[in-house]
C-alpha cells in the first residue's frame, strides 16, 4: 500500500455503438434542430446531452461515438439515452446497439514529487524528452495503459477500456515508484 492514497479522477470515458443499420441523418436533424449537422465539413452528426453532459457522433452507417461522459456506466447510460429519443421521434431503431468502451482518460495525483530523469532509466518503456514535453512517457504492459508522468507527482492515464485497470494501473506505478524511491513526499 502506498503511504499516499492516490487521487484519481475519471475525466472522460469514450464508447462506440453499433445499430448494425443505416440512420437518416436528415429525419434526425428535423426531428432535433438542436443537433450539429455540416456534411461539407463532417460527414457524422453531433448529438449533445445536458444529462449526462456528453456529445454523441452519429454516422448514417449506423455507428455512434459517445464521448464526454465520467464513468462506464454514464456512457451506456447517454449512448442508451440518445437511442430513446431517436426512437420517440420516430427514428426506427430494430436492434440493441452492441456497446464497446474504446478509452478511459484519467488524472491521478500521487502526492509527491517525482525524479523523472530517475524514472526514465528505471522504469523502461519510456520516452522523456523535457525539452520537448514535460512530462514522462510511460508505456505499461499491463494493464495496457499510457501514462503521462509530472514531476509534480501528477499524471495522466490513457487507453484503458475499463476503470478498474485506471485505478490498478495507477496504483502499481505508484508502488512501484515507491520500491525504486522515485517519488518523495513533503
């Protein structure tokens, strides 16, 4: 167990769906003036949601991205939502969309100062190059995460499919920078 508890915040959850049938993405724009649509410059549709906040793609091909939302369970959840109301506009919709989590980008703060000229010799997998970035580039195996780590003991996790390889990810680096005594607390 690390002697600081990490903080660590889910900031965005990105899922894709599939209807496995064409949309009109016309009838939609009729039925939702408040939709985004510009096929001159994007050829899917931008559906927003105030709850949860999020911003759904909608391609004809039937393909959705959902982007925006906090939690797994928040992009079902909108992804499931801006189903509902295609369907009450009468948008038929014949099948359950088949739902994949595509990325988890998270921010974590370990509480301490971190040695990443250190880090970049001993954790291995890494790409550090403070003239041209600040951070440290950490590329884990397992689970199969990015990490973006700051001297400031703060970091950036990216690429997860699921929260709870965020929270395990962020945890083992952290005991890990513990064991190596790359991070030091005030």
């Amino acid at each position: 167990m690390p002697q600081i508890q990490a903080k660590v915040k889910i900031e965005n959850v990105v899922a894709s769906a599939t209807l496995n049938q064409k949309i009109d993405l016309k009838a939609v724009v009729k039925s939702y003036p408040g939709v985004e649509y510009r096929p001159e410059q994007f050829p899917g549709l931008v559906f927003r949601l105030k709850r949860p906040k999020t911003a759904t793609l909608i391609f004809n091909s039937g393909k959705m991205v959902c982007t925006g939302a906090k939690s797994e369970k928040e992009a079902r959840g909108a992804v499931m939502k801006v189903i509902r109301e295609l369907k009450k506009n009468g948008i038929v919709i014949i099948s359950k969309p088949e739902l994949k989590i595509q990325n988890i980008v998270a921010s974590a703060n370990l509480g301490g100062m971190i040695d990443l000229e250190k880090s970049a010799f001993t954790l291995g997998k890494t790409m550090y190059e403070p003239e041209q970035f600040p951070g440290l580039i950490f590329r884990m195996d397992e689970p199969k995460v990015v990490i973006l780590l700051f001297a400031s003991g703060k970091l950036v996790c990216t690429g997860a499919k699921k929260e709870e390889d965020v929270y395990k990810a962020v945890d083992k680096l952290h005991r890990r920078l513990e064991r190596e005594e790359l991070i030091y607390y005030a």
